[in-house]
C-alpha cells in the first residue's frame, strides 16, 4: 500500500497532508498537519522573501520531514504557491529547501493553482453553475464554472497578507484605509472581463481567510462539528453582518471572536475584502465552503496518472 505526501507552501501557512493510495483508486487522508509560515512577510514591492520568514519556513518543513520520513513507501510531492512565485530570492530560496531539508519544490504558476483548485473542488462537491474563490496570503484564484465545468480561470497577485500590509488593516481599520483597499479591489477585479458572466451566481470558497469565516459562523450557530465545513453554506447577509463584527474591533479584539484563529486576526480583513467586493459586484446571494482544493487536486491527477 503507498502513501502520498503533499507538502503545500503557501504565503501564510505550510500543510502537510498524507494520503493512504488504496488499490480501488481511491485515496484516504490519515495524517494533516498545518504551520502559520507567514512566508510572504514584509516583501513588499521589491517582492524579496526575508530571513525570518524563510526561517521559520524552513523550521516546519523540518518537521513535516520527521513525520512522512517515518511513513513507509511514501511519495511525497512539495508545491509552492504565490509568495515564492513572485520572489525575487526564488532561486536560492529554493536551493535552501532543497539542501537543508532535501525537498523539491515546484513553483506553481497561478493558472496551475487555480486549475488544482477547480479539480479539488469539482471532484468532491456537485457544482453547476458558480464562481470559485480561493484566497490565499499573496494571491487569489478565481474559477468561472458553467454547467459543471471550467469555463474561465485566473490568478490574481494579492491575498490575506499583501492587502492587509498593504492598506494597514491589521489593527483598528481607519475607514480612509477600507475604502482605499476597497478601490484597489473593485479596480483590479473589474479588468477580468468575464466576471460579469458570473452574476448572481454562488461562490464557493477555499483559502484560509475563508475557512475562518466558516468556523466562526458553525461556533455561533453551535454546530456539533465546527471544522466540518466541506459543503457549509452561508447567506451573504450573514458574510456581511461577520465582516462588519470583525471592522468594529482592533486586532486584540478580533482574537475574542470563537472561531478566530489567534494568530490570523491580524490579516482577516485583508482577507475577507476579495469575497465581500466580489458579493457586491456579482450580487450573489450565498457562499459554498469547500474543504478540498490544491492538494486533492493534485492527488486526483496524481490517481489518474498511476492508472
């Protein structure tokens, strides 16, 4: 029996998921592990990756090592997303996993990674029409689906991290800062000319910032089961009033929220300002969370490609 190992980078966090590969063709998730990196710290405009970051980055994927190195018959596949892509340091950065932990890290270019996205998605929730979101710290993902199917996709250079440095909105968020934010994102997601085409349709969301949203509303409505989120669905009204709750408090304020996770208030503004302008422009009247994206992606073209 093998198993796959998926170590994804992303610009916030590091994840580390373990497969068990079955003969029937199916895959079964034993083992997840997940680090707050922050990889793409104080880039800023020169998009140079900083020693501390690159340090703690390095530090979990150490310890992802010990866990899938015990592991037998594993393979393991290491991807990297937006902060890494963008950095001007990517070819030493990459050079410094390879020889410190020994793992390869493929860069994946934004349309790969909202390509993973869709399959991860269209493989585990049943989807006609909608609009897939993924929020990432350094990027976002947006996937036009029709009728079940690909239609559009793109990769956008800004997320949770970017935006919130950025515009300043990891403490107490001055209004001038909210509504300059707000511009950038209504400007920059009004050049994607098939946006339109998505009117009224749903979003189904993946990323971080998004999860947390979900977790904070199955606290509120005492769910028995609050990370089980694959398939939660929310009214956009309640996105809104969950937003505006988050706004009214400093960061200190923010990590009171049940559900926030404590190190993540500082760039939940920053990364729910995509879903809430992309609400009002598309009028859309509910959201989707899903559970699978870049990872089970991969694993499903890895699946079919074994076979």
């Amino acid at each position: 029996m093998k198993n796959l190992a998926i170590v994804d980078l992303g610009s916030n966090s590091a994840r580390m998921a373990v497969s068990r590969l079955h003969a029937n063709g199916n895959a079964e998730e034993i083992k997840r592990i997940k680090e707050d990196t922050r990889l793409s710290e104080a880039m800023g405009p020169e998009h140079v990756l900083q020693p501390a970051a690159i340090e703690r980055t390095i530090k979990a994927l150490l310890n992802f090592r010990k866990s899938y190195e015990r592991m037998p018959n594993t393979d393991v596949i290491g991807i990297t997303t937006a902060a890494v892509r963008m950095a001007k340091n990517q070819t030493a950065f990459l050079n410094q996993v390879k020889q410190e932990v020994g793992l390869d890290l493929k860069v994946l270019s934004g349309d790969d990674e909202a390509y993973y996205d869709y399959l991860g998605v269209a493989n585990s929730l049943v989807i006609h029409d909608c609009l897939i979101l993924d929020t990432g710290g350094a990027s976002c993902e947006l996937i036009l689906v029709k009728n079940g199917r690909k239609q559009q996709l793109i990769s956008v250079p800004f997320g949770a991290v970017t935006l919130s440095e950025q515009f300043e909105l990891d403490d107490v968020v001055p209004s001038a800062n909210l509504f300059r934010a707000q511009m950038f994102l209504r400007n920059r997601l009004a050049d994607i000319w098939w946006l339109t085409e998505a009117v009224h349709y749903p979003i189904i969301l993946l990323g971080g910032a998004n999860r947390t949203l979900a977790r904070i509303n199955r606290r509120r409505q005492q769910k028995l089961k609050v990370e089980d989120i694959h398939g939660y669905r929310l009214k956009t009204e309640t996105v809104y009033h969950t937003f505006l709750d988050m706004l009214t408090r400093s960061k200190r304020g923010r990590q009171d929220i049940s559900g926030m996770e404590y190190d993540r208030a500082d760039i939940i503004i920053g990364g729910m300002l995509p879903l809430v302008t992309l609400l009002q422009m598309l009028d859309s009247d509910r959201v989707i969370f899903s559970e699978s994206g870049v990872r089970e992606g991969i694993i499903s073209e890895y699946l079919t490609s074994a076979n």
